[in-house]
C-alpha cells in the first residue's frame, strides 16, 4: 500500500523493506522514548498563537487548516515539538529543515515524507497512528466519507492533523494575510520580520472568529506577537470552516 512513498525521518532508523515497515519502526521507537502522554485534550502550542485558538490551544483530534504561509504551519509544529512530542510534514518538499530549526522544531523528533506519493492519504493515517501532530499537503480531492473516517481516526489516537490545504468539514481554520516586511528603506537595507493578520474561524464549539497581529517570522527566524491587540468577533462559520 505504501511503495509509491518514501519516509525520510530525520532520526535515523534501521532500514526496512518497506515504507509501511518504517512507519511500525517508527510507532516503536516513539512509544519507548516518550515518557508521557498528555492527559488532557490540549496540545502544547505556542503562546504566539494563544490568541487566535480556543481555548488558547491546539486540541488532540482534531483536523486544523493552515492556509497562506509555510511559516503559519511551522509555528503550529513549534509548540508540541518543544515539549518533547513528535511531530510528521508530509507531501511538502517545500519544508525547509533549516527553517524549522529557526522555529525551534526539534529536527531529533521530526519525521519527514517529502513525497508521499499516490497514496499520500494512506501514509498520512499511519503517520498519525505513530505521531501526535501530523501535517500534511493533500493530492487531490478529498471527499467527506474520506474526511469523516479520519477524523474518527485521529480522535481515537489523539492525534491533530494540520493540513496546508482543502479538507472538509475541517475543526479550524488559520489563515494568515495582510503581510508587511520591515527593514527595507528606500530600496535599500535588509528584510527583518513580517507582520501578519492571522484570523482563526472554527465549527460547531469553537465559536467566533479570532484575529491577532503576529511577526511571522520574525527577527529571529520565529514567531512573536505583533504590536495589534487580538480581535473577536462573530462570524458565519457554516462557510468560513467547511
């Protein structure tokens, strides 16, 4: 089922014949290096990020559209990375190791897929029986029977999967927009940070909209608050969140 992708972990694994056998290999390890599972539905986030989340966290099975920036979906991994979870990027070859490394995503507990290949939604199910916080780009569409059954998949785990794309009936949706570079003057001088609008709309208990200023990325290659206090209002969320 797996042959058309190729998982390429960070940490290094004993080779296998398969892809399928490198994602069981996987599943081994993290079990034994993790001491704790979290007890709770919240998932470590980073505070950046607080402002535009219920509840001010990510939240264990559930599907999160990260729309309109890779730096977007680094900070998203940065927060449970930090706290000592695993964390999987698949189907973005885009995702640049030393980017992440600037987000303080902990390269040991990253596991990459550039090329999932045909059956990226079969690789990306067994990621995310393995690994607590999964993101993904979808190849092609992918219908609501699809969607349904992994959500039903992910909340059984515990899992949240990010997906740098369209996906049904997603639980949240972060879209960043508005961005602005700073450093440039008069044509001249080197680009700093970029402040952003990042707006956070959801389904069913997740309730209004959220809107907060963020640098992102900013001076150091991460991501801080902006100088804009955060906004709430309410909003139409049968169109924004589906």
């Amino acid at each position: 089922m797996f042959e058309a992708g190729t998982v390429t972990p960070t940490a290094p694994l004993a080779p296998a014949a398969t892809p399928f056998d490198r994602v069981g290999e996987l599943q081994s390890r993290i079990r034994g290096m993790e001491a704790t599972r979290l007890d709770s539905k919240a998932v470590p986030t980073h505070p950046a990020l607080s402002a535009v989340l219920p509840g001010g966290t990510l939240r264990e099975g559930t599907v999160v559209r990260a729309l309109g920036s890779t730096s977007l979906l680094m900070a998203l991994l940065a927060g449970p990375s930090a706290s000592g979870l695993w964390v999987a990027v698949a189907g973005i070859p885009d995702f640049g190791v030393e980017a992440a490394r600037g987000f303080d995503i902990d390269l040991d507990r990253l596991v990459l897929v550039p090329d999932p290949g045909a059956q990226w939604l079969s690789v990306v199910a067994a990621l995310a029986d393995a690994v607590p916080v999964v993101a993904a780009r979808p190849v092609g569409r992918v219908s609501p029977a699809e969607a349904s059954r992994f959500a039903a998949r992910l909340r059984q785990r515990g899992a949240v999967l990010i997906v740098a794309g369209d996906w049904p009936a997603a639980d949240l949706v972060l879209e960043v927009s508005e961005g602005r570079w700073q450093g440039l003057d008069h044509g001249h001088g080197a680009l700093l940070e970029r402040e952003v609008v990042l707006r956070g709309s959801g389904r069913g208990g997740f309730g209004q909209e959220r809107r907060a200023t963020l640098r992102l990325p900013d001076r150091g290659l991460g991501v801080a608050p902006g100088g804009e206090p955060a906004e709430v209002r309410y909003v139409d969320f049968g169109r924004r969140a589906g």
